[in-house]
C-alpha cells in the first residue's frame, strides 16, 4: 500500500565514508537531525533557428547541480567526525582540515519507512522483514558552509549545506529486525563518465537507532554554555569580560566552504569541486549591554592587533561534563552595533572574522574537541592525525644486472589523494645503489606534510659484476 505521507518519524539520515563506500560499516547514521532538504537543478540552452518559433531541442550545457542542506543539534563531535571534520582533544588540529582536501565527497541516504513506521524502530514486530522501504541518495557531497548558533531558550544547533553531483531514488529496499538495509542502488558515481562505480550497485545501510545511552547527550543546553571573550575586551567599546561584562544572549560561528566545479571537455559532470580561498569564517556575538569603558575608535585603530583567541564551550546536563568546545584564534573585530528604543534593553551586535591557513596551520584556524572519541567510519584518514601514503610504482624487491655507474632509475612511488592537495611531494634518494658492486641496495621514498613523515624501502639487488 502507497503512503498518504511521509513525514519526520519516517526518515533517517546516513553518510558514507566515502563515494566508493558500500557496505553497512561504512555507513553512519548522524543523531538529532531536525531537517534535511533537497533538490536537483539541470541547466539548459535552447536551440532555436530561423523559420520556427518553438525551439528545436534545449541541450545540457553545464553540469547538473544537487544541493542538499541539513541541520541537528549540537552534541559530542560524533556527526562531525561522520561529515569529515577534525576533532582533536587538544584543539590544534584544524577542524575543517579534512573538508580541504581534494576527494570525491560522500554519498548520504535519506531513508523514508513505510506509513505509521518509525525509522529508528521499524521492524521490530515485523517478523522476517518487508520490502516497502524506501531511500533517496545525494552521491559525491561536499561541504560548502557549516553554522553553528547558540541563543538563551534554543537548543545549540548546526546547520550544514553541500553540493553533489548525483541524485538517486530508490523504492522496494528491504529490511528485518536486526538486520542491514538491502537493495538500494548507490549514488556515487565516477564524474569523468557520470557512471555507477562498480560497489555502488548494491548499497547496504546499517540498522536506524535512537542514539541514546548514558555517554550520550540528548541535547546541550544553553545555560551550560561558556564563552571567553577576555582576548577581545580590550578591542571593543562595551565592557565584554569581566564584573561588569554584557549578557551574551546568542552566538553564531559561519564557516563558509564554497566550491568551484571543475569541468573539462569531454566530461557531463564536474570532476572535482574544489574549495575557494581564502576561506573566511566569521562569529558574532549579540548581547545586553552592561557597562561601556573608556575607550575610542582612534585609540583601537591605533593599535590594530589580533584577538588571539575565542572559546565557545558546551557542558552536558550535568554542568561539568564537557561535549563540545570550539576555539577560533587570530580574530579581527568588524563591526560593533549598539541598538536603543522606548521599551526593550539596550543591546550590541558584535562580529569577527578569521581567515584559515592550510590543513596543519596551528596559528590561524578554527579547531574543535568533543566528547565523542571513538572512531565513527572505519579509519577514515584526516590531514592531522595520520602520515602519508606510498604506493611503491613497480615491485618492492628486485634484482639488478650489473651496469655503469649511476645508470639506476627507479620507477617511482605515488601518493595518497589528501596529500597530493596539500601539496606533499616524495624524495626518492637511491644514491646508494652501485651498480659496479654486488649487493642489496636500500632505495628510500619519503614524504612528509609537516606533522608525519612516512617512508618506504624498495631493495634492489645487484648482480653480475
């Protein structure tokens, strides 16, 4: 039986590891979501001619655009470890360093159940299972912004937008009590040729939950919220920190992210979207105004340095548990806005903004810890935490006739895709080899990105001499 409606009970929200990802254990649902919206945009250009009013055909110019837009209240770290930001305990780790990087995106499914159903317990009196589930899959995602805002009387709550290249519906996806979503047709696609890959033909989605237990929040209140201002006190008018500090009523950290579509001849779709620099993160501050000091726009002017920092913490229910902190460092106050009339308090509007170095920019970025520390999809690699990755070109052992001097080339090695877009590059050092001499010769191929440094040995064996 068809469904009169679909509504928010029905649906769950998953992401991929990756585009290539087909398994349940490379899928995650992401908890607390409140919203998850759509859509596909194909661009035309009709052709017309002399003779004929109505056009003779509308082509496909550009490539087709998917957008998808999502928000869920702040918790532990858990769904931006899923989406692919850093979270580091020690917070100098960029949080976005892993949105940087030059991959394929990710792939996420909107699971719908049948009517009456929730998602997150469809099939417990079910018996052996059904097959009327359904999904819609946006493949090859990127992050473009992501948006946090925290007010008195709201739950802190997120807000990410992407950009993808595929949308895929999917209906008669089977599913039973204890067991894997199956049968949904994958979206990611190879962009060259806007074709399936080949693990995308069968998608298997892991069992839709709740997400409660005692090691994680429901939701994060705003009394158990703390921000230090005390670096931007002494850049600002009205009396930020301190007794005589103003009630912060809300804050809103903006990471926008936006990408350019690389197309080339020959290619519908685009084969890499990449991000635009610089990228330039911005925060306010609304709050009711306490005391001003003294202080004027010449004297701040004057002395124009950089806040050093900002930190925005999230506590648990508890008030001493920890789920969340941001810190933004290297921040320039924009604008400071007070607001008088007849009636409501007196208020200031304040905003910074902060621009974001590379991947492993300790100094000036964005960085983030939660609570959540246990690894959400697999062994996912991020710019911070995990060393390059050779890929010897030929065999790691082989033998060498007997020759001039000097005559030795190697055949080279590759990297990993995150390394190539930081700009990582391999030094092979080979100046062991002699090939007037039998031996066994160490030729090493070393790479670092500033944090890790990983080399690889090939042994190549003289002979003949």
């Amino acid at each position: 039986m068809a469904n009169n409606r679909i509504i928010y009970q029905s649906d769950a929200l998953f992401v991929s590891k990756d585009v290539s990802s087909s398994t349940d254990t490379d899928h995650v649902q992401l908890r607390r979501v409140q919203s998850a919206n759509y859509s596909l945009n194909v661009s035309r250009q009709d052709v017309n001619q002399y003779g004929q009013l109505a056009r003779i055909d509308s082509i496909i110019l550009e490539s087709p655009s998917v957008s998808f837009d999502t928000s869920y209240y702040l918790g532990d770290g858990f769904n931006e470890m899923a989406l692919g930001f850093l979270n580091d305990a020690g917070l100098d780790g960029g949080f976005i360093s892993g949105q940087i990087a030059a991959t394929s995106g990710a792939n996420f499914y909107i699971l719908s159940t049948p009517e009456g159903t929730d998602a997150n317990s469809p099939r417990a009196n079910v018996g052996g299972g059904r097959t009327d589930f359904s999904t819609i899959g946006i493949g090859n995602a990127f992050v473009t912004d992501y948006t946090l805002d925290a007010s008195v009387g709201d739950i802190p709550t997120v807000s990410i937008s992407l950009e993808g290249t595929n949308m895929v519906g999917t209906a008669g996806v089977s599913g039973a009590s204890g067991a894997n979503y199956s049968g949904i047709v994958g979206a990611g696609i190879d962009p060259a040729d806007g074709t399936a890959l080949s693990s995308q033909s069968a998608i298997l989605l892991p069992e839709a939950t709740d997400s409660l237990g005692a090691a994680i929040p429901t939701a994060l209140r705003p009394g158990d919220i703390t921000i230090s201002l005390n670096s931007a006190d002494a850049k600002t008018i009205v009396d930020i920190s301190g007794a005589g500090a103003s009630h912060v009523q809300s804050v809103s950290l903006s990471i926008p992210m936006s990408r350019t579509p690389i197309d080339r001849l020959g290619s519908k779709f685009a084969f890499a979207r990449v991000v635009d620099f610089p990228i330039t993160p911005t925060f306010s501050v609304s709050a009711i105004v306490s005391d001003t000091k003294s202080k004027a726009l010449t004297a701040m002017i004057a002395d124009d340095s950089f806040i050093e920092e900002i930190n925005i913490g999230f506590k648990d229910q508890d008030g001493t548990s920890e789920r969340a902190n941001f810190r933004l460092t290297k921040l320039k106050l924009d604008s400071e806005s007070f607001s008088s009339s007849i009636g409501p308090n007196k208020t200031v509007d304040l905003n910074f903004s902060l621009t974001i170095g590379g991947p492993n920019d300790t100094t000036n970025n964005v960085f983030f810890s939660g609570s959540h520390s246990a690894s959400v999809l697999g062994t996912a690699r991020t710019a911070d935490n995990d060393a390059p990755v050779i890929t010897l070109i030929g065999a790691a052992a082989f033998a060498l006739a007997a020759g001039a001097a000097g005559s030795y080339t190697d055949p080279g090695s590759t990297l990993d895709a995150l390394s190539i877009a930081q700009g990582v590059t391999i030094t092979i050092d080979d100046s062991a080899v002699d090939e007037t001499v039998d031996a066994a010769y160490n030729v090493t191929h070393t790479a670092t990105d500033g944090v890790n440094t990983t080399t690889v040995t090939r042994v190549v064996t003289v002979s003949g001499n």
